[in-house]
C-alpha cells in the first residue's frame, strides 16, 4: 500500500487515484485503498514497478510504502527501490 502525506496534516492524497502495476496478480485498486491489510501484487519480475497518478501537482511529505501485512518495508527490503517524481 502506497501512502502519499502532503503537508504536516497527513491527508494521504494517494486515497483512490489511479495506479497502475508492472504486471498484476491482485489488482492496482488495493494499493491505494486506504485499507492497511489489502495490497497490490505483481507477477516475480526482475523490474516490478508501481504508479499512482495523484492527478494535480502536490508538496510531498511522506512516502510509506507498506507490505501485504500493513508492515513499513525494512530499509533492506527497499535497497532496490527506485522512486521517480
């Protein structure tokens, strides 16, 4: 799950945008449904990516990209982790 803050109020402004996967198993929907325990999945692929059209331009704060069990990822488990803006 993909969780977007803007500002110091933390509106996650990711909340049911449009996302698109490299590949999908479950659907983009669930990575930006506001719901901790749901979560997108992609095919195993050497290059899996993600994208969320926030749809207008934003000041970010934050960025929590969490797992299938709510848990933020370990700095360890993002060493691959490429994020475009």
């Amino acid at each position: 799950m993909f969780l977007f803050f803007t500002g110091l109020n933390f509106i996650n402004i990711a909340y049911e945008k449009p996302t698109t996967l490299s590949s999908v198993v479950k659907a983009a929907k669930f990575a930006t449904d506001g719901i901790p325990r749901t979560s997108a999945k992609t095919r195993a692929e050497a290059q899996n990516w993600i994208k969320v059209d926030l749809e207008d331009e934003y000041d970010i704060y934050a960025i929590i990209y969490r797992n299938s069990k709510g848990r933020k990822f370990t700095s360890k488990q993002l060493t691959k982790l490429v994020l475009l803006i």
